[in-house]
C-alpha cells in the first residue's frame, strides 16, 4: 500500500458515508452513498466531487456536508 493510498483509507472513517477512489488519471473522487434530500441539492450540494488531492477532497466534503446543514434549518 502507498503513502497515498494509506492517507485514503485513513479519510474514509473520517468521511463516513462517502466512498473515496482514485481514477485511472490519478484524480481523487468522493461520492455520497445516499443522495442529499431535494432541498439540499437545491441548495447546491453535489453528490459527487473530485479533487486534485486529498486535502482539497476532503475540504470540498466538508463543504457539501455544510450545505446539507445550513439547507436543513
């Protein structure tokens, strides 16, 4: 296993409910494994984001996930 591969599994229980993969390209990619309700992708959440690097990954997550929560109050 790689560094960048170990650094990937250690984000998934930090992301619970996303799955993360790296394609071909070497790109990294998030899906959620339900889709957000209406109103939150309404609101502009995306169900699938990619990234050039885990740290970018990881903050466009959070980003959708804040979404999710603003949309829902």
């Amino acid at each position: 296993m790689t560094h960048n591969s170990r650094a990937i599994a250690a984000a998934r229980p930090v992301f619970a409910g996303w799955r993360i993969m790296r394609s071909d390209a070497g790109r990294l990619w998030a899906t959620r494994e339900r889709p957000f309700p209406a109103a939150v992708e309404e609101a502009g959440a995306h169900r699938t984001v990619d990234a050039d690097d885990l740290v970018e990954l990881c903050q466009v997550i959070a980003a959708q996930e804040g979404l999710a929560e603003q949309a829902a109050r």
